[in-house]
C-alpha cells in the first residue's frame, strides 16, 4: 500500500531548500553540478527538474528543536548540515554499491563517473561542518563536534558493512553495531542537534538522541524487509533484490546464525560461487520465513519504536511532541 508522507517532511525540505541551495552553491562549477544533479534540483543536461528525497534527517533536527523548547528557527543549520552529510554518504554508498539507480534515475556516478561522484561527496561533507560552525548559537562548537564523531561512526558502519560482503560468517550482535553505526547514528545525532541548538537540557538532548538511536534502527530493520519484500513501485529495486545480491542484512543475519535447518540451507545459498538463480532466490525468501527472521525483524521494529517512544516520553520537552510521533509512526508503516 502506498503510505502517506508526513506533512513535516514537506515542512522540512521547504525549511532548508534555500539554505541547501546556497550552500552548494559555493562549489566550484563541476562539483556543483554533480551535487545538483545527485539532489534532484537539475537533470544530467543541466534542465531544471525537481526530484528531491524525504528530508527525514532535517525533519528531525526541526521537530526535536520545537519539541525540546519550542525554537524551531535556531536549529535551521543542523538541519541542512545533517542533510549535507547524508547525501555525502548516498553519493558515496551508491558508488561502493554499484547502484545504478536512485529515486528512479540514474546515480550520479554513472551520470558523471566515479571520481566527479566521489569528490561531489567529499566536498558535501566538507560543507556540513562549516554550516554549524558558522550557526547564530552558543553551542555551534558543541555541535559539530557532535556532527564531526557521528561521521565516524556512519563510515566504521559502511566498513563494516563492506566487510560483510567478503566474509563467509558475520555474527548477529556485529551486524546490530554495523547498523547503529551506518544508519542509526545520524538519526540520533539529527535529534540530538535539534534539542542542543535549541538550547535544551543535557538531560533532553541525551533523551532525544535516545529516540532518533532507537527510531533509526527500527528505520534501517524496516529497510531491509522491503529489500526483500517490498513493493518495486515503492522501493525502487526489484522484489527480493537483497537477496539476489546475497546482502547480508539484519534478516539474512538472523536467519544464518539461527541454528535452523533453514538457516543452514540458506547458508549454503549464500556461499555458492556462482549467482544464485530466481528459483534460488525465491527459496531464500521461503527459507527466511521458515527460520522465522522476517517474523523477528517486524517484532524488532516494533520493540524498538516503543523503546523511541519511552525515549521521548522521558525527555522532559517543554513543547510539542506530536510531530516526532507522526514521523516514528511513518517508519513503521513504511512496510505495511
């Protein structure tokens, strides 16, 4: 079914558009386009078009801010600096992956090649800090020093993640700290910045990060059933697509160190040398069920959206709470 987007990622991407633009602007001209092009303001003729991504992370950093104290306005530059390190990290996920696809159009690095891609990441991430460092707040050292160790994290995360794909066995409670590292460490930080910028307590800002940490691995556990079982419309990717690249994602993990005699055969699946054929990856699909890792992934998602929830229940916000709510509800219903 198709889910209905959040008013507050509309509200978010309409919050930064102007800043974001402005702030890649500055790039020399080639880098800039492969930027423009990568964040759907242009097409790879240099046309105008309009394709722009979710704005999640600035979501939350503007929805923490206005639930931690109400000021929503300060916290503007955490928001583009934390869309500015994501689209770093797409630009060059897409490149290590071989993705030749995103949001229904060719990835920039095919568009422009691989170096023009790799420095258009690099020069996105050397942006990100210098928007905090020159934000109208007390706390902008703080902040990206917050930004600068949550990059850390987000690359050990792809490493780990690249690692993955050259090793026969990886362990369950290695692949939680791979996805806490490459996915849930920027939400958190993207909550964290908002309440910090704001002005809040130390007591709420570690409580928003709490929640963003626990909201972004329900985030990446939803991503990864519609890896295998997501509608193509909605995702992009042919059906069953992680497992026809043999990814070792959070359900694959479990169903490999199940100790079931799905998981064996799976595991037999993954190790042959050659590509595994439609059936083969039909069968993987059965055999993951049949370990009962689509079944724990879902139970997961939901344990850890109530584990966000008590995050932001005891964060002591002095304004609304409401749209973070919206915005958790949304990841979980992603894959309904």
């Amino acid at each position: 079914m198709t889910v209905t987007m959040p008013s507050a990622l509309s509200s978010a991407r309409e919050s930064i558009d102007s800043r974001l633009r402005h702030t890649v602007a500055g790039l020399d001209p080639d880098t800039r386009r492969v930027c423009e092009y990568h964040f759907g303001w242009i097409d790879a003729d240099g046309s105008e078009d309009h394709r722009p991504g979710k704005a999640l992370r600035p979501a939350l950093v503007l929805l923490s801010a206005r639930a931690a104290t109400g000021d929503e306005h300060s916290a503007c530059s955490g928001a583009v600096a934390v869309e500015l390190v994501h689209n770093f990290s797409l630009l060059h996920d897409d490149l290590m992956d071989g993705d030749i696809s995103r949001r229904h159009r060719a990835t920039a690095w095919t568009v422009f090649g691989r170096s023009a891609a790799l420095l258009a990441g690099d020069a996105l991430l050397g942006l990100a800090n210098g928007v905090l460092l020159e934000a109208d707040s007390q706390r902008a050292l703080w902040a990206a020093r917050e930004l600068s160790g949550t990059v850390r994290e987000l690359i050990a995360g792809q490493a780990a993640d690249l690692d993955f794909e050259r090793r026969a066995e990886v362990g369950f409670d290695e692949c939680l700290r791979m996805v806490a590292g490459k996915t849930a460490a920027l939400l958190a930080c993207s909550c964290s910045l908002g309440a910090l910028l704001s002005g809040a307590s130390e007591h709420t800002v570690r409580r928003l990060r709490g929640f963003g940490f626990e909201l972004g691995m329900a985030f990446q556990l939803v991503d990864d059933l519609l890896g295998i079982w997501g509608d193509p419309e909605e995702t992009g990717k042919p059906v069953l697509s992680d497992l026809r690249s043999r990814k070792k994602s959070m359900p694959v993990v479990h169903a490999l160190n199940s100790d079931t005699d799905a998981g064996l055969w799976l595991r037999e699946l993954y190790r042959q040398p050659e590509q595994p054929t439609e059936s083969q990856v039909l069968r993987g699909a059965e055999l993951l069920r049949s370990a009962g890792s689509e079944e724990w992934t879902r139970a997961e998602t939901e344990r850890r959206l109530t584990a966000a929830h008590r995050q932001l229940r005891d964060a002591g916000c002095q304004g609304t709470t409401e749209g973070l709510t919206e915005l958790a509800d949304f990841v979980l219903r992603r894959n309904q």
